[in-house]
C-alpha cells in the first residue's frame, strides 16, 4: 500500500532498474569519507557495525559503505582510524555491513578511497601524481608516484574492489570528491606529469581509465560507480574548469562505468561548497549538465541538497537519477521514513554547521550537531527508552537545550510542561538565525522542528511566564522534577564603565530586534554571536567595527566555518582591532587599548556587546530545597553553543 508522502513524492520513492538490480526508490545513501569510529589498523569496530545497522536501516535503495583504504603501506589513508581493506582479514566485518544492508533490502556498494595527496597519515609523506606543494599545512610532504607504483596502485584498487564483492557487496565506487588520488591524476593542479600521465586532459584521464578497465576485469559481473567533480572550485590554484570536469565524466562513460556521482570542490578549495552559506539546490545546475551530457549513464547528485521535496523534483525533471545524501541522514536517520509517512515536520534537518567536517578534520570521531545519538548507537545510555517512572517534569526555559530535553523526555513517557520568558521558543538561536548571513532557513528549521515536536508529544508550552522561587512555591506539589535551561546572560559587570550617558547595548537584544542601531557601530566581542550580529549590521549599510581581546576572530566558531566569517568580514569592509582591551566607553567613542599597549579612540553611535556572557543558572541554588530533583543543561552549565546544547540536553532527557 502506497504511503501518503510516497504518493507526494512518487519519483524520489519509484522503483529503478540498476543493471541487473532493482532499487525500492531512488535514494543512493552517500559514503560521507570515514566515520573514524575504528582501529588505528584498519579494522572495524563494534561501534562502526552498529551505526551502520542504523544506516542500513534508513529505506535507501542502494547504501554505500564508507571509503576504505586499498593499500598495506598505508598512502592512501586519509585518517587515523580509516578503514582498510587490502587484506582478506578484514573481510569478517565488511561481511556483516554487506549483510545488513542486503536484509533491510538495500543494494550494497564499498567504497575505495585512496587519499592520495591528503593521504599517508601515519607516513608523514603522501603520493601524488607531481611534487606540488601543499597550501594547507597540516598534509604531508608530496611525493611523485611512479609508473610502477601507478601499475601498483591500481592493481590494489581491482583487489580490493574484488575483495569487496567476495564480502557480499554487489558493487563498488571509486572517489575523487574533496581532492583524493583519483581527483589527483585528473586535474592540472596537481597533474604535471610530461609523460603518458600527464599534460593534456586525455592524458590525465588515464589513470581513471585504467582503473575502470581493472575494477571491471576483477569484478566483470558488479557494478562500478565513480565519484567525480563537476567543479573543482580550485581556480585559484590552476585546477580543472567545469568544462575539463565533463570531459573526464566523458571519458569514464565511454569506459562503461555504470555511475556517476557529480561531486563539488576540494579540501583546499578556498571557496565553499557544502556549508549552510551555499543555498540548498545551488550546485544542482551541475547535475543537470551531467545528465545532458551523459543521458544513458545513471547520475547521482545530492550537493548541498539536503530536501527530499526538492530532490523529488529534480528526479521529476530530469536533472539527475538518484539523490544521493549523506548528512541529512547523519542529522536524522529516521527522515526517509517519515518523508514516505508524510511527516517532513518531524525532520531533524542538517543545518550545515560542518561539525562532521570539523571533527574529522581534527582526527575525530564524526558527530552530529543535530544527532546526539551519533556514533553512540552502541552503547544503550544513548537510546531513548521508556521511563521506569513516569514523572511530571517542568523545564526552564525553550531554548534548544530546554526544547532537547523536553522532547526527549516526552518520548520516553514523562509529562513535560515547558516554562519561557519570552513569547516563543527558540531561545537565542532565534535572533542568531534571524541575523545569520548564511542559509537561514537551516538554523530556523531547528526552532520549526521542536515547534511540531512540542505539538505531536503533548508537551505543554507556557511562553511569557517568568518562573522564579514565589512561582515555584505555588506549583511546589505539581512536579516532580525540574530542569533549568535558562541559557546565557550577559556579564555586565565585566564590562567597561561607560561616561556621558552613553549605553552599552546588549547583543541578544540587539540580534532579536529588541534595541534600535543607528550610525557607526562598535561591537564588543569577536566570537560568533559579536561576528554575526556586525555582519549583519554591515549588511543593512551600518559601518562596523568589532573589538577583540583575543589575538584572533571567530575563536568560538567551527574551524571549518571560521574561513567564511572572515570572508564576510572583508567582503563587508568590517574593521576590527584584536588583541585590544577597552578602557572605557564615552561621548568620543569606544577607548581602546592595544596589545602594543597603545591607546586609541574607535567612533561607534552605538555600542553592543557580545560578550562576555555568563551562564544564567541562579535558579539551581534558589530551588534547591523546594522539589525532588534538579537539573541543568545547555549553556546554563557553560555557554558554548548549538551543539553541545543539544547533545548535553539530550543525554540528561534519556536518564532522567
């Protein structure tokens, strides 16, 4: 029986012919690299088999498992605890992965990822097709592969795709996204051989041919799928055009492969490709020239595609075969699922914040801003449960820690009665969204989500209600527990003192429209919250200047979203003075200090601050002795942000 959101998005959810298979929809789960949930030897471990159950659960048609490395001297390796799968001892798991992919009615593809220029991890060298040196400084030092290492290579990619298939799997991939070995030999960035492997773009390309023809020698009766660009976004180093991109597309249809998956941008690509900065559907266009190009050879695509209303569409117009997506699933597991029940509302939507990214990038485990339960699908103190005890719970503050909790806690059977302040929920994430420069309908979405939650749980919102210890005493029977979720307030004591009447705005008030700016603007603080706020000041024609005790900007934002603030802050014209103290805030201006010791006076008609903030957990001593048990999460234990609000939420309302 048809679905009510199957019959809404009947392209993404039809049946497709793949060769020799049938896929349930047209949903390709993405590889999303290495989870870097396993051994520093390549094995896999309990963890990594249980997220994937979870992935193999998610209703795609065909799930590709994540990027392995093909070879035993380890150059492939991108990161510490990347999979291997150059040996048959590593088989076992592979076996179980495959397994349960195939039960949930998946086809089974295993990715082949051999880093090439940022491989070699353990090595502190990496190899690459020409000695071309790194512009980001934590990869290795390059070295030119050989004729015979390439013949080497090669060799180990058909054995490990063969390999593969002996686990189960019903094909492979071999990727060239975010600038691997494959993506190496194609581009003339870091292509400068002057032999049969390098110089004109069919030259390039032959490295690619020669592995399709060796995969599709060891594995003549499995599919093959190929990752690659359909923009470098590598213009300033001298990479590839778009154009030369669908020239090698070209070449790997012409050699049979049986897939493409259009991909965007490099590691070291100084523009943006999959952050809440690109509008969703943005790189679409690139998908859609695939399939002009190539309309025999199947085209996944799913680049900052996070909507599966969208993806649907596309497939409706034929801009490309299969919606290929991995974030939006790391973010929420259960979204094919609730898309086929018509129940989109419901969606953890990815916001773009590149925690994943981050995290990986700093040789760590992958997590989730939005999913709290990622990576510990293991361990059962992360699963929500039915309580043992049913317990009428009131939550301070609707903030996203306090709505976290309050969803959590409401599906595992408590009674939950949110108290807010103000007269919506959302907290501060409300006016940081309202004045992000970004995709702003990403971080809205995180209030829109706990908005359909609180409704379809039951959950009882009293917005405009301050509780305080006389409120307190009149409920003093009526719950059983109490969770402060107050947030951040600002440090005014830390301030400067001010002279002339002049006013000290506070940010959060500035950001939710509360307080009027007029003319030159001085912003005190240069974290995330004091660089949004001046961005978008600077963007309404406001000339802004942020100060900055710390030596650099953007101290508190994600590493790999810190690059776009200071972006914005040049394109913006945005002045800043770092490293400065301020003295004191007067009819002159701000009057600052700097590291040298020198002091200055910036002209601001208004002035806002940012920072410092505080948490704002006074009510933990004001209730201690007045109800059973107390708690208290988000920034209200320490300000830090969206993430660890959520997932400190989340493990509160899955014990208590």
């Amino acid at each position: 029986m048809t679905k009510p959101g199957e019959a809404k998005l009947s392209y993404l959810f039809q049946k497709a012919k793949w060769g020799r298979f049938e896929l349930k929809n047209r949903v390709k789960y993405g590889a999303c690299c290495v989870s870097n949930y396993n051994t520093r030897d390549g094995h896999i471990t309990p963890r990594e088999l249980a997220r994937t159950k979870v992935i193999a659960e998610t209703g795609c048609g065909m799930i590709t498992n994540q990027g392995a490395y093909p070879d035993p001297r380890g150059e492939g390796k991108a990161y510490f605890r990347q999979v291997a799968i150059f040996d048959d001892k590593f088989l076992p798991q592979f076996e179980i992965i495959a397994r349960a992919i195939h039960d949930n009615g998946g086809v089974a593809i295993q990715q082949i990822l051999h880093a090439g220029r940022y491989g070699g991890i353990d090595l502190g060298y990496c190899v690459q097709p020409s000695i071309v040196p790194q512009t980001l400084p934590h990869f290795r030092s390059p070295r030119e592969i050989t004729r015979e290492q390439i013949r080497q290579t090669v060799k180990e990619h058909a054995e490990a795709a063969a390999r593969a298939v002996k686990a189960g799997f019903d094909g492979t991939e071999v990727t060239s996204f975010m600038g691997y070995l494959l993506a190496n030999f194609n581009s003339r960035f870091t292509n400068q051989r002057t032999d049969e492997y390098g110089g004109s773009i069919e030259n390039r390309g032959r490295f690619m041919r020669e592995l399709i023809d060796a995969i599709k020698q060891a594995t003549p009766d499995n599919p093959l799928i190929l990752r690659l660009n359909g923009a470098e976004l590598m213009d300033r180093w001298g990479g590839n055009s778009e154009d030369e991109c669908f020239e090698l597309m070209q070449q790997a249809a012409d050699c049979g492969v049986d897939m493409i998956s259009v991909t965007v941008g490099w590691q070291e690509a100084p523009d943006s490709s999959i952050g809440r900065d690109i509008p969703p559907g943005h790189w679409n266009r690139l998908a859609a020239r695939a399939k002009k190009l190539l309309p025999e050879v199947p085209i996944a695509f799913g680049v900052r595609l996070p909507d599966p209303v969208m993806a649907n569409e596309c497939i409706k117009n034929g801009e490309f075969d299969f919606w290929e997506v991995c974030r939006p699933l790391l973010a929420d597991p259960h979204m094919l699922r609730k898309a086929a029940e018509d129940r989109l509302d419901e969606v953890r939507r990815c916001v773009g914040s590149l925690n994943c990214l981050s995290r990986l990038f700093r040789d760590l485990p992958y997590t989730c801003t939005m999913n709290p339960a990622l990576g510990h699908e293991v361990e059962p103190e992360y699963a929500i449960t039915p309580a043992a005890v049913k317990k009428k719970i009131m939550v301070i503050g609707a903030g996203p820690a306090g709505m976290e909790f309050a969803v959590t806690a409401a599906q595992r059977g408590h009674d939950v009665t949110v108290f807010e302040k103000s007269d919506r929920i959302g907290g501060m994430l409300t006016g940081y969204a309202a004045n992000d420069l970004a995709n702003r309908a990403d971080l809205q979405s995180v209030i829109s989500y706990y908005e359909a939650m609180a409704g379809k749980l039951g959950i009882a919102l009293r917005l405009g209600t301050t509780v305080d210890p006389h409120l307190m005493r009149e409920m003093l029977h009526d719950f059983d527990v109490a969770v402060v979720a107050t947030g951040t307030a600002l440090h005014r004591a830390a301030l400067p003192p001010t002279e002339d009447g002049r006013k000290i705005l506070d940010g959060l008030d500035v950001a939710l429209g509360k307080e009027t700016v007029n003319g030159a603007v001085a912003v005190l603080g240069g974290g995330k919250v004091g660089l949004t706020i001046a961005e978008s000041l600077a963007s309404r024609g406001h000339p802004v200047t942020i100060i900055e005790t710390q030596k650099r900007l953007a101290g508190d934002v994600m590493p790999s979203f810190k690059w776009r603030h200071t972006a914005w802050v040049e394109e913006l014209k945005i002045a800043s003075v770092t490293g400065a103290r301020v003295s004191k805030v007067s009819a002159e201006g701000v009057h600052v200090i700097d590291g040298k010791g020198e002091k200055r006076i910036i002209g601001a008609d208004t002035v806002i601050a940012a920072s410092p903030r505080i948490s704002n957990h006074g009510l933990m001593n004001d209730f201690e002795w007045m109800i059973d048990e107390l708690h208290v999460c988000g920034d209200a234990v320490l300000p830090r942000g969206l993430g660890p609000s959520i997932h400190d939420a989340y493990r509160l309302g899955c014990r208590v």
